[in-house]
C-alpha cells in the first residue's frame, strides 16, 4: 500500500480502536439510552459512524473510477497528509458540527449489531481505496457537505477525526448516564 494510505489507515485503525474501548465502557444495556432528549445514544452514534463510513466507500469508490477513467496518474507524492484538515477542528467537540439528514441514525442498528456492521464498512472502506492505491489520490476531489472539497486523502482523514471526534462524545454519554438517576 502507498505510504499516506498505509498512514492514514493506520490512524483509522487506531481511531476505532479507541472508539470500541469507549464503546465497552457503556453496558450494552445502557447504549441504547440517550442521556438527554436531544442527544444520541451511543448505539446511535455508532450507526451514524457507520452510515458515514460506508458512504466515504462509496464515494471514493465513484471518484476512483471516474478518475482512472480520466487517466489519474501515479502518485508521486509521500508527505503526509494527517495534518490536512486541521483547519476544521473535527476532533475537538466543542465546536458543534450538526450532523445532515441524511447521516442521522434511523434506529436501523442494535448494540450488539453495532461492531459488525462498522467492521463491514471498514472493510468497504478498505476496498475502495485498494481500488485507488498507487494514484495520485490528492488530485481527486468530491465536496462535503460542510466542509467544502476534500481529496480522496482527506476523506480517508476525514473518517478517523470523525470517529474520534464521535469517541469523545460516547465518553461523554457514559458519564451522563452513570451520573443519571
């Protein structure tokens, strides 16, 4: 694998990794309780990570295709790119990033489905790059909602900050439901 995806799933995994440690801090009992009526629980938020990562796969997918189409030539670039959407601030809760319709949970995810089901999306995610692994990925962009264009590198970023980001949130939906009557 090209060195800024092996970087970048790398960080990815080390982002999910930290989001099940919090995740098996909150009983599965409890995961489904939202701690206030406009909060999500936690299987909430699992799904609506999930939901995100599957769509990333099917974007990058797309792109890729159209882009291979087009001609995309090799990468010639290894500097890393983790630092790229820093001027976002996703990892820092504190700004407020209202999630779009489209992203909200449904209630289509149960606690104990949650780990396959973002596994599977993971894995999606892994097979659209593999897809792209080798081009010149920075050269290929699609817009975010939110955040204007990000390239095919970003996205990949974009899903690690935005599971850390989403792991700050379930600590902190822990400590609202341990704290609850």
């Amino acid at each position: 694998m090209h060195p800024r995806l092996e970087q970048l799933m790398e960080y990815a995994a080390i982002q999910r990794t930290g989001l099940l440690a919090a995740v098996a801090g909150v009983p599965e009992s409890l995961q489904g309780r939202r701690p206030s009526p406009h909060a999500w629980s936690v299987t909430e938020v699992l799904e609506h990570l999930q939901i995100v990562e599957a769509g990333v796969a099917r974007l990058i997918s797309r792109r890729l295709e159209r882009a291979r189409a087009d001609g995309l030539g090799p990468e010639t670039e290894t500097g890393s790119v983790l630092r790229s959407l820093d001027r976002f601030a996703l990892t820092e809760p504190r700004n407020s990033i209202p999630a779009p319709d489209f992203v909200r949970p449904k209630g289509a995810l149960t606690a104990a489905a949650a780990p396959a089901a973002l596994a599977e999306s993971r894995r999606a995610l892994r097979q659209a790059l593999t897809g792209g692994d080798g081009l010149a990925l920075g050269k290929v962009s699609a817009p975010h909602v939110l955040l204007g264009p990000l390239t095919l590198y970003e996205w990949v970023l974009f899903v690690g900050q935005h599971e850390s980001r989403h792991t700050i949130q379930i600590g902190e939906i822990a400590r609202q439901l341990k704290s609850a009557p």
